[in-house]
C-alpha cells in the first residue's frame, strides 16, 4: 500500500506556547489553514513478522535523513497503541516541502499531519476503521498532536482551534475542530511570508515550550490567549477586520516576549523583522487598508490582508517591503482546502 498526502502549514492567530502532558495546550489557539506552504509524504507499507519493532526507511527531499528518522522512529514507537499494523509492517516514508524548513513557518505541523494523514489511510485500508470524514480526520488530528502539537489543526481547511476552552463548544485539549462560522472574507485571506531569515531556528520551539514552565509571565499568558480565542472568534464571526487585527498582531508580539522573558533568554526576530512591522504599521496608518502581521516562532513575518485588497498590497510589498526580505523572498500563500489526498 501506498498513500501520498499533502498537508498544509497553518499559521496561529491566537498563539499555543506552552504545554504539559503528552502534548497538550496550556491554552486554546486558533489559526488559518495555508495553501502553498505544504508538506507532500508518502507512506508505503509492505507486511513483516510482527516482531514488536518498527521498521522504517525515511528519507527527506530524496536524501536519507539520520536525524529526522530518528525522530519519526520515535514518534511512530510511541503511537503503536493507536496502529496495531506497526509492528508488523515494513515502511517507507518520503518527505519533502514547498518551503525551507526550521525557520518559523511550522514545517513540523505540515510534515507531521501529513505522515498522520497517511497512516491513517493504512489504517482505512486495513482495518474497514475511519470510513467517515469526521472520524478519519479527529484521529488524524490526534495523531498529528502527538507528533507536533501545532499539526493538529492543519487537517481542516480554512481554520482550526485547538484547546479546551469554556466558551467554544466542543472545543478539546486532544484534537482541533474546524471554524466553520466564520465571516467569507476570512476564508480568503492571504498570506505573504515575509522571508526575513530562511537560516534554522538558534532554539527550537519545543526548548521554547519547555522555559514557559518556569517563565513568571505563564499564568496571565494562558489567561490571555483563552481570552484571546474568544474575542478573534467574534470578530472573525462579525467580519470584525479591526478587531481582528489588533488581536493578532498583539499575539504575535506577546509571543515574542515570551521568548525575552524566558529563562534563559533568547531572541529570534531580527533588525529586518522590526523595520517590516514599523513599515506595515505606517502603511496601515496611512492608507486605512486593513493589512495585519502575525510572527511564528522565528523572524519571519505573515502578512495577512482580504483578497479584494490584493493588487494594492502586492504593489506595497514589492516597492517598500520586499527589500528587508532575504534576496527579496516572498512566499505568496492564501487560506486553503486543508489537507489532499494526492494518491
């Protein structure tokens, strides 16, 4: 058997930074599916003995990678309570990206959602299990969860959230559920990455996780982003595009001093990200067009805007932003389908 699955990235509005547990939020976040920043990975599966072992070949971008199979042999040993075919099966996992990975756009929610995608199609196959969509894709967003916690909300086209949360029905620490409410001018929004630094990540978002159990801002941060979620909800009901905005753009910017207030510190925005929301917020200021930014855990900056806006925004990137981008780079990406099957 043989599936191919093509994930999306997603980018958090309202910011997951902390957790505890096997993978659980410290508080709830939302975000928006993306298009063009994807993962593609293809699950081969051939039967063995069942020996208890797994057994895989993992190669990325057409290499054999050491680290990144260690990391998946770890991942896949410790969800075998999910997938009983594991231990009695041979796989061969291909991996690759629409865009550089480690550098703050969240590969590992693209890669790990798309390698849950598959092996829960195996599972489809062959167990008869999961025939309808909502089933398939709780589990595949509980898997992916287990592998990456951001991943889980990227099987689910348009928007996700995620986490426990009073005021969303439904709403779970285990997997994300879709945003189906909100207002059509979401669903088409976009998304320029500004590619301020396409270099690796100095600190890792799981290191980053990690300090917020001892950061002394922690409490009123869980506090916050729970508050957060419902206020975006609203606005993104309504078409609320201020409120919006200011919610994310505030999240991006707390985030990032969450990184400044750990223990040890660290700073992972750069000299160029700081112009670029000085330039976007002047522009704002200047023109009335509702264009926001949100930050990943890097230096890299979305810019976010309604389609119908597209031909003035362009034109700005191109005129004022495009020259504090490395060599010029813009990853152009819009809300997305969510996650396809490919074969």
């Amino acid at each position: 058997m043989n599936f191919k699955w093509r994930s999306p990235s997603n980018i958090a509005l309202v910011k997951y930074w902390g957790k505890h547990g096997n993978q659980l939020p410290n508080n709830s976040s939302i975000s928006f599916t993306l298009s063009q920043a994807y993962s593609e990975t293809s699950v081969s599966q051939e039967n063995k003995t069942d020996d208890g072992k797994i057994e895989i070949d993992f190669y990325f971008e057409g290499v054999k990678n050491e680290n990144f199979q260690k990391r998946i042999e770890f991942f896949l040993t410790a969800i075998i309570p999910h997938f009983s075919f594991l231990t009695s099966s041979r796989l061969k996992i291909e991996s690759s990206n629409s865009f550089p990975h480690s550098t703050g756009i969240a590969s590992s929610a693209s890669a790990m959602s798309a390698l849950a995608l598959g092996l829960c199609s195996i599972e489809k196959q062959l167990t008869g299990q999961l025939q309808d969509d909502e089933s398939f894709f709780r589990k595949a967003s509980i898997i992916s969860r287990l592998g990456s916690g951001s991943a889980c909300r990227s099987v689910y086209p348009h928007l996700a959230m995620w986490g426990e949360n009073k005021g969303v029905a439904l709403s779970s620490n285990e997997y994300a559920i879709p945003f189906l409410e909100a207002d059509q001018v979401f669903k088409t929004f976009h998304d320029s990455i500004l590619i301020v630094s396409s270099d690796e990540k100095t600190v890792s978002s799981t290191a980053g996780h990690e300090l917020m159990h001892t950061n002394i801002f922690a409490d009123v941060r869980y506090q916050q982003a729970n508050q957060n979620t419902i206020k975006i909800i609203d606005a993104m009901k309504n078409g609320d595009l201020a409120t919006f905005g200011q919610i994310a753009e505030e999240e991006a910017l707390t985030l990032h001093a969450l990184m400044m207030t750990s223990n040890p510190s660290y700073v992972l925005l750069q000299p160029n990200s700081l112009k670029l929301i000085e330039l976007i917020r002047t522009y704002r200021n200047d023109t009335k067009l509702p264009v926001y930014f949100t930050i990943d855990a890097g230096p890299n900056i979305h810019l976010l805007y309604p389609h119908e806006f597209e031909t003035q925004i362009q034109a700005f990137i191109k005129s004022d932003l495009s020259n504090f981008c490395e060599k010029g780079k813009v990853i152009e990406d819009k809300v997305g389908h969510g996650a396809t099957l490919i074969v």
